[in-house]
C-alpha cells in the first residue's frame, strides 16, 4: 500500500473546479422537479439550493455525526444534536484533517468534518429514487467527498439521488491504541474512518427518503480508497443491509498473502509508539494534544501508511479476502474493474536496465519469480517498458481486481468487470516520468470524472498543457455514466442504446467490458497473467 500515494497524487491533484453541462443535457430528463427546498431530517429541517441544472437540488454540508472533537476523539460517532429552525445547506462542510489529496487545498479542514452532499431530481419525499453513495480515494490519508469531479448533477439527471460525504482519515481515521481496545465494548480500535462510513450508510437509510430516496435501493461507490472502503463494507458485519449493490473503482483488499490487512496488535503498537513520540502519558493526554501537533508528528513517520484500515475484530473480523474465500460476504450485485496502467508512477523516474528490472522483480516475488518471469518480458527496449508497467500494476490494482471478480462470481453473484483504457488527449510529445505519454494507457483515477459526467471539472492541465476533450471523450462518458447509472437503478449496467455489456464468468475466454475509444466487451488479455499471478501469490506455493 505504501506505493499507491504518488498514484493518488498523479491522479487527484491535477483537478480544478468548473462545471460541464454537456452531460447534463443530454441525460434523460429528471422524473420531477424540486417543489421545495427545504426538507425534514431526524435531526432537524435543511433547505438546499438549485443546480446548474434548476431541475436538480442540492444540498450541502449536512451534518451527519456529531463533530469528533475533545473526548469523542477516536470514538465511534455519536449522533448529530438536533437543531431548530431551518439550516442551510449551500455550502460543502470541511474537510477531515490529513495529508490532503484533491483539486484544490481546502481552506477549511478540522476535525469537525463528518458531513455529507446530497443531489436528488425528486420533488417530493418518497418519490422511491434509487440512491448512490460514493466514497471519496486518498489512501486513507485525505482526501474529501466535495471534489469537483464528484459532482452529482449529470447522475441525478439519470434519476438517481446522489450522497458523497467526508470520513476521518489518516491519525483521526484510524489510530489504534491498546486503551482505545480497552474503553471500547466492543473490544477493538482503529477503523474511525470505517465507522463513518458506517454512520453515513445508517443516516441514508434514516433520511434518504426525505429526499426522494428509496432507503431499499442503495448503491455503494468508490475509487482508489473509496473501493478498498466498498471492498471492506462488503465484507463487515456492521454494515450488512446498509446497501443492496456495490460499485468498486481500482482498489480491493484481495491479496491473499498474510500481510494484505494489519492485525490489530501491530496496529495497537504502531498506535503506541506514536503516542510514545509525542510523550503523551495516556491517552487522556493524547487526546489534549492539538490537531496540528498530532499531524506534524505523523508527517515525519517513515510509514506514509501507518494509518490505515485493519482488522479491529469488530468492524472487520478477519481478513477481506477470508471473508470472501468463505462465503460470508454481502450477497449483492456488483461491478467493479480499474485501468490499464494504474500503476504507471510506480515505474522509476529514470529508465532501469535490465538487471535493475530483474531485481525488482525478485523484491516482488522472492523466491516464486520463475513462476512469473516469462510474464514480464525484456528483450527490446519497448517490452522492457510494458513489463515496467504491468509490474507496477499487478500487485497493487490488477490481480485484486481480478480476483475479486472471481471470487464474486464463485459465489454464484452477479458480477460485471470492466478495463478502463482511454488515454486522456495529451499535447505532443509529453512524457509521463520519461516514457512518452501516448505509450502509457488510463492512469489511476482517470476513469472517475467520465463515470461522474464532469470531464469539464477537471484541470486543464490534466495530461499535459494543450489538452482538450475530443468528442470520443464526451460520447465515452456520456456512455458510462448511463452504464453506471442503469446499474445503480436495476443491478444491471445495460440499457437501451448501449453496447451489450455481459456478465462475467471468470471463464478463459470470457469477455469483460473496454472503455477506450469506445465500449466493447472482449476477452481479457491479462487472464494468462492473471491466472499465473494467483498461483504465486498463494501462500504455501
């Protein structure tokens, strides 16, 4: 996991804000207009305000959780305290404290953070809309469910209700501590950010309804981090029931090796060693520490992931990947898939030779390299670079993506895959960390504002200076927001219009769904790799 952060960078931090309408436009017209703006929560009424498009409303900034401050510091969260009159929500909440990933750098972030966004066409409660709520990436470092490219106005132009929210991250996400275990009754520490999530899931099933949402028809969605979340949703049984689909973008915790997810102890004296650090005493004392003290301590640890999702033994009993091998996920529909080179920041700066190419090779698969050596060919120049960057691909995207599929399908659930391939349009001659830019496939998060419909919120210096949207983009995203949102709507992304997208069946030759130019499902020409790649990663093989 450590490796993924210049990835996120790569694909989070070249976004800036504007709006495209294209979309909008041409989706089918919402069922109905807005009569009111304002609307009754269990905690109080909030009025929000129109989109770009008058037909939609959004509103922002709703409190979902009560604000994890002073003693609720590394606390489940606590309900919302209810308000009176009428709170506007025109305006997105902070962001959760953490190493920030996104478009532009908040200029509000603190620990009061926990709240959501919704977008919804329906003009009364009740209106039965099926819902899709999206987890924000950031490798559970930062990161922020307000993004640009998260808008979600072109979907609630298809006639889905959309929520995006925040969720505690880095240090406040996901400190375990040994006192932590102890106060808990449940007996487990360190998945904050995880119950969030939860919290979230629990207000939508709550409120949605209040906003023309059917609380029976609820899609999970997320990318990078935000899939790694639907991955451990799925497999936790406090959020069983919470959704009824799962959409997972480019992130899975599907490594059968036994150092895929941190067990609670190493996650406890992680946690102490960093209170150690600070000198705090006790965990009283850690929890008087400042924001900003605890997160210039956490800048200065050599583990950028030190922080991250474990198994708590009670959000996430054991590991995601048991979960699955066992049977005992969330039996839902799901689709899932990632891109062509997620992993090309991976690649070093300057082009390796060959025995550097081999030695990385080793470091990656010890002593089962000849299992998959013939997997990375070096004899020219060209192969040397596909093998640089299929390697850095695999372990960390590709293979868990794929086995995640599989074992979908295995248990004989609906599963739909894709492979993201469009090469977002670059100027002439740029290259991408000394390759040439037209070389290199989808980087990680690419895919993300052609699902949202919102290519126009995305940085004009988004692959390179001269860039500009070509028209095979617009018809590429019209196409999958209209996949993505069929799905939402009916556990099947096919629809009238569309190319036909089958399910898989994890069979050799069965095909998934390409977005490059254009969608096409075809069989997938990793399978080999793939199917080699599951052998060696075994344990005991």
């Amino acid at each position: 996991m450590s490796e993924i952060l210049w990835m996120i960078v790569t694909a989070f931090a070249k976004t800036t804000r504007a709006m495209g309408m294209a979309f909008i436009a041409a989706a089918a017209a919402p069922p109905v207009l807005p009569s009111s703006e304002s609307v009754t929560l269990d905690s109080g009424r909030v009025s929000g305000v129109a989109g770009n498009d008058p037909a939609v409303l959004v509103y922002k900034g709703i409190p979902f959780a009560a604000p994890p401050v002073g003693d609720l510091r590394w606390r489940e969260p606590q309900p919302v305290k209810a308000w009176t009159g009428v709170r506007a929500a025109d305006a997105f909440g902070p962001h959760c404290l953490g190493r920030f990933f996104g478009a532009v750098r908040p200029t509000a972030a603190g620990e009061d953070c926990l709240y959501l966004n919704v977008w919804t066409p329906a003009r009364a409660p009740r209106a039965s809309l099926p819902v899709f709520v999206w987890i924000h990436g950031g490798g559970f470092q930062g990161g922020s469910g307000a993004e640009p490219i998260f808008d979600g106005e072109a979907f609630a132009g298809k006639g889905v209700v959309v929520v995006t929210f925040n969720y505690r991250t880095n240090v406040f996400g996901f400190l375990a501590h040994p006192e932590l275990t102890r106060e808990s009754t449940h007996g487990a520490s360190g998945n904050y950010g995880l119950l969030d999530q939860i919290a979230a899931l629990q207000w939508v099933k709550r409120n949605i309804g209040a906003f023309g949402g059917d609380p029976s028809r609820v899609t999970i969605a997320g990318e990078s981090a935000g899939s790694y979340s639907v991955s451990a949703l799925t497999a936790s049984p406090l959020a069983r029931g919470l959704f009824h689909q799962a959409i997972a973008e480019s992130g899975g915790y599907f490594m059968p090796t036994p150092d895929a997810m941190r067990a609670l102890g190493a996650a406890e004296k992680i946690g102490a060693d960093f209170a150690s650090t600070l000198g705090a005493a006790d965990l009283a004392d850690l929890r008087s520490r400042s924001a900003d003290e605890l997160m210039k301590a956490v800048v200065k640890m050599k583990d950028f992931f030190a922080f991250s999702p474990g198994i708590d033994g009670s959000v996430l009993r054991e590991p995601v990947y048991a979960t699955y091998r066992e049977g005992r996920q969330a039996r839902v529909p799901l689709l899932l898939g990632s891109n062509t080179d997620e992993g090309a920041f991976l690649i070093p700066e300057q082009r390796p030779s060959v025995e550097e190419f081999e030695a990385r090779l080793e470091k990656t698969f010890g002593a089962r390299t000849p299992q998959v050596r013939q997997l990375y060919p070096v004899d020219t120049a060209a192969a040397l670079i596909r093998s640089e960057l299929n390697l850095s691909g695999d372990r960390e995207f590709n293979y868990p993506m794929w086995k995640w599929a599989v074992m979908q399908r295995q248990a004989g659930l609906p599963v739909y895959y894709y492979l993201f391939g469009r090469t977002v349009p670059a100027a002439a001659g740029q290259q991408y960390r000394g390759i040439p830019r037209a070389q290199i496939g989808a980087l990680h998060g690419d895919e993300v504002p052609y699902v949202f419909g919102t290519l126009d919120n995305v940085s004009a210096t988004f692959g390179g200076p001269g860039r500009k949207w070509e028209t095979t983009d617009r018809e590429l995203s019209a196409a999958m927001l209209s996949y993505w949102a069929n799905f939402v709507k009916t556990g099947d992304p096919n629809g009238p219009g569309l190319p036909a997208w089958p399910r898989y069946e994890a069979t050799a030759n069965d095909p998934l769904m390409r977005f490059d130019t254009a969608p096409q499902a075809r069989p997938d020409d990793r399978t080999l790799r793939m199917s080699t790649l599951d052998v060696a990663f075994q344990p005991g093989r």
